[in-house]
C-alpha cells in the first residue's frame, strides 16, 4: 500500500500536492496526502510541519501539537516547527509552554519575524502591551511592509485606543495586500470608531466587494447605517445575522420548529417573539408588543429570562410569558419573531416612526407594595450605576463593556453634590462591592442585596427622581418607566444613540452625555457634576 514511500520523487510529489492543497484551503485532502507518510513514520520534517498545520486548521489542535513535537523530534533545529508548536500550545491555553517555545526559535533563528509576532500575540493575551509592541515592531523591521504583521500591530493599538496609529497600519497592510479583507473591515471600525463615517462605510463596502459572505462586515455596516439614522437601510441589513444563506454565521435562530414571522397577516394566528443579545435589547424593543397584538394576533406569547418575567407580564397585549429557564416547554405557534426584527417588520424605519409613548412597563403592585418605603426618605433621590455586566468568555462583548464602565470612585464628585440621596442600582460580583472603596460619608444607600429580577429594579427607580448609568440594561429599564435618564456614553458609542445629538428618539426623557476623547471619562463625570448641581437646584425651587 506505501510501496511508493519508497521512490523519493513520489514523495516529493505527494508533498508538493498538499502543499497546493493546502494553499487552497483544501486541508483536510492535504493531510489525506501526507498520510501514508505519516502513517509509515518515513516523514521528514517538513512534511510533519504541513501536517501539523492541517491539523491546527481543522480544529484538531492535540494532533497537531503531536506532529509539531515530532518534527522537532527529527529536526530539533527547526525553528518553525518551535515557533508554530507555540501557536497550538497557546490556542490550548498553555501559555508558558507557548512563550518558551517561541524564545526556543528566536535561539535558534534571532532574526526569526514570524516568532516576533507570535510572541508578540501573546504578550498582547497577556496584557503586556509594550511588549507587545516592541515585538511587533521588530518583526516590521525585518520583514518591513509586511501586511499581517501591520493588521497584528493595528489590532493591538485599537485595543489600546490609540486610533490614528491603528488606522496608519491598517493603511499600511491594504498598501501592501490591496485585497486584505481583514485590513479593510479594521480600517472601517477604526474610521467608525473616530466618528468618520462616510469613510467607515467606503471600508465596510469595499470589504464585502472582497469577501461578499463576511458576517461581520454585514453587521457592522447595519449598525453604522442605525448609527446615522438610515433605519430603513439599516434595519433591512441587519435581518442577515440569521440568514442561512451565511457559512460563516454566528448567530443561531430561534430553536423552535415553527416559521419565522416575515410580515404574514397576523390575524387569529398566535406568535412568539424571541429575546436576542442581552437584557437591555428586550428592555428597548418589548414596545413593539402592543404594537403586534393590534395586528389581530388571537395569542401573543414573548419568551424571556426569569429576571424579566414578572415585567414583561405588565405588558399590554402580552398573553403570556415563557421563561427560557430549560424547564418550560415551548408550545407551538403559528410565527415566531426575533426582538430587534420588529422594527423592520413593522414598519418604523424612520426616527419620527419610533414608537416613543412612556412608560411601557409598569412595576407590578406587589413589587410596588415590597419595596414601598424601604428607601432613605427627604431629600432628591438620584440612582446609580457605574458599570456593566463584564462577560470574560465574550472577549469582543466583554472589551466594550471594558469602555463603557467605570469604577465607584469615578462618581466621587458627584456625590459629593450636597442635598441629594443616593441610591445604588449596581448589581456585579465584582462591582457591587466598590461601594466599599468610598468614604463611608459618601456612600450611595445600597439595596442592590435584596434585588433578585428586573421587577424589583423598577420597583426602586419607581421611587427615584433621577437615574444616572453608564451604557446598560438600567438605562433601558429606566428609560422604559419614562424616569429621567442621564446616560453616560463611551466615545465609540452604541448605535442605538445615534452620533450626534445629546437626546435620544427611544426615550423621550433621556439625556446622553458623551466622551469627547476615547477613554476619557474625567471631563465627562464633570459635565454631569454641573448638570446635577444645576437640576438640583431648579427641583428644589417653587413652581
């Protein structure tokens, strides 16, 4: 069966197929090629290289750990094999092993580029961006131009927010690979991120010119399309997260076995909307709900999270919640609808057809009757939240949380504002407890402990005369009970807020208070300090 293991020029031959295979992205057929080889333990160490590589890229990271540690095995001078044993061992999260298997090749081969940017990578996981840095760096300066290396470079400074030096790079790689897809669509957030839309959406565009099937792109255009107010064009765009049309889609449609609602007459039919993304989603669109049942719907049903239950069970029109705790079946209907699909399917796809009547959630009584007279009384009641929700195994979600949050500390000035209670409504494992960072004389009244759902929430913003929050699922809460809402916005702001304006068509007594530099929130907790002392004063003074 391997008699041709034994002919050199077959060898070559079979090697040189997996190679072109390989190159293809064909690799799966390319270690078919290489088998017989590997199988016989006649491979060189090449051939166990390209193997390995195989391996790493159909997921199959312990064989090709195996493969690479054979052809330093073989070859203990490898330096390649060093370097990219390193790549799998950090994708398997051993990240001592990965760093000293990228300073094995740097001994062998120190002007090796290739284990300059995969230890520069690493440095990146780490946390150690200057070093990080200077790896890069040094890799540029061996291989100058050298368009993977400038995208590596350009991701490390975006994550740091330094964006002009960000979008140098990602020019630099597209003036070195014109067809670097990955340089395009950075290049574009980096633009969307400096509020340069116009030019945003040329990078956006060009890169689906490019690569027409990435996810990405299509949702990042949508939401800068949402951004700038084009709704309509927005809204549509935004329908492909589900489209199964996409190879590389990310997000799985509801698991129900009933059709999904694309506009079909409602009457006498029943229909479940399914929640998406986090709660402050289904906080902003359950006003659609009201909407849906007026289009005759004989039984509309809204699945949701136990903490939401007892709220969205307010909601006109609404027959029934289903609670997505695994326990509760889901019974059939006729459609179900995505949350954030109801604007497009309903038709508001301009900002004068946002639904804007407030509030549309109501604290049941028995939360009212609960929380009754638990707060501190006297005095202007004013609630807090200084941070989001942190989601450490949803790196890209988890590093905007990273921008919009702020320590406890960061809301010293104001609540150094004299003749104000404050009242706490962050919730967090790790948050929570910044309260006891503060002078004890400063401390906001914390109730937090004793909140278990959303109900109980509302039931305390229901007592407060203002509500002042960083970008989260209270501000939509807030915003939903039409309370005063003093939002406080990161500077690559969230698309639901638009660009350019310091009110919001979702929530008619909402205000927004924006970061004028990235990162810098000092400039903004003083515009609020003088709005709180400024509304304090005219609360207090006689009608």
């Amino acid at each position: 069966m391997y008699g041709d293991l034994q002919n050199p020029e077959a060898t070559v031959d079979r090697y040189s197929s997996a190679v072109s295979l390989y190159g293809n992205a064909r690799f799966q057929e390319a270690l078919a090629m290489l088998e017989p080889s590997l199988i016989a333990h006649t491979a060189d160490a090449q051939v166990l290289n390209l193997a390995a590589a195989c391996c790493l890229s159909i997921d199959r990271p312990h064989d090709a750990e195996t493969y690479w540690r054979r052809a330093i095995a073989v070859k203990p001078d490898y330096c390649d094999a060093h370097s990219n044993l390193g790549v799998v061992l950090k994708e398997l999260g051993r990240l001592d092993e990965a760093a000293a298997c990228y300073h094995n090749a740097l001994a062998i081969t120190p002007n090796h580029a290739g284990a300059y940017v995969n230890m520069g990578r690493l440095y990146a996981q780490l946390g150690r961006t200057d070093e990080a840095e200077s790896a890069y760096l040094r890799a540029l300066e061996l291989q100058p131009n050298d368009g993977d290396f400038l995208v590596n470079l350009g991701v490390l400074y975006q994550a740091q927010m330094r964006l002009p030096e960000a979008e140098a790079a990602y020019k630099s790689a597209i003036m070195a690979n014109p067809r670097d897809v990955k340089a395009h669509f950075n290049l574009g957030v980096v633009l969307k991120m400096q509020h340069r839309f116009a030019e945003a959406e040329a990078s956006y565009r060009q890169t689906l010119a490019l690569q027409p099937d990435y996810f990405e792109v299509k949702i990042n255009l949508a939401h800068l399309l949402l951004n700038v107010g084009r709704l309509e064009e927005g809204w549509a765009l935004f329908e492909t997260r589900y489209d199964s049309a996409w190879p590389a889609r990310k997000i799985a449609p509801p698991p129900v076995g009933f059709p999904i609602w694309r506009g079909e007459s409602l009457a006498g039919k029943s229909l479940l909307v399914w929640p998406e993304q986090g709660h402050g989603d289904s906080l902003q669109f359950c006003r659609y709900l009201p909407m849906l049942k007026a289009l005759g719907l004989a039984k509309l049903s809204v699945a949701c999270s136990p903490a939401l239950q007892s709220l969205f069970e307010t909601i006109e029109g609404v027959d029934r919640c289903i609670v997505l705790d695994g326990e509760h079946d889901i019974p059939q209907h006729d459609y179900v609808c995505l949350t954030m699909s109801l604007p497009q399917r309903l038709g508001t796809t301009t900002l004068d057809a946002i639904p804007r009547t407030t509030p549309y959630l109501r604290v049941p009584p028995a939360y009212s009757a609960k929380w009754k007279g638990r707060l501190p009384e006297g005095n202007l009641k004013v609630g807090l939240v200084w941070a989001g929700d942190p989601r450490p195994d949803q790196p890209e979600i988890n590093a905007v949380d990273r921008r919009r949050s702020l320590d406890a500390r960061a809301y010293l000035p104001l609540l150094r504002v004299p003749g104000i209670t404050f009242v706490s409504l962050q919730k967090g494992a790790s948050t929570q407890p910044q309260i006891d960072t503060l002078p004890p004389e400063l401390r906001p009244f914390d109730p937090m402990h004793d909140v278990h759902e959303f109900a109980d929430t509302a039931a305390i913003i229901e007592q407060l005369d203002l509500v002042i929050t960083v970008d989260t699922s209270i501000a939509h809460l807030a915003g939903a009970l039409n309370k005063p809402t003093w939002i406080l916005s990161r500077y690559d702001g969230c698309w639901r807020w638009l660009h350019d304006r310091d009110d919001t068509p979702w929530y008619p007594r909402a205000r927004l208070f924006r970061q004028t530099q990235p990162g810098e929130w000092g400039e903004v907790i003083e515009r609020v300090r003088t709005a709180l002392e400024e509304w304090s004063t005219s609360e207090r003074a006689p009608t």
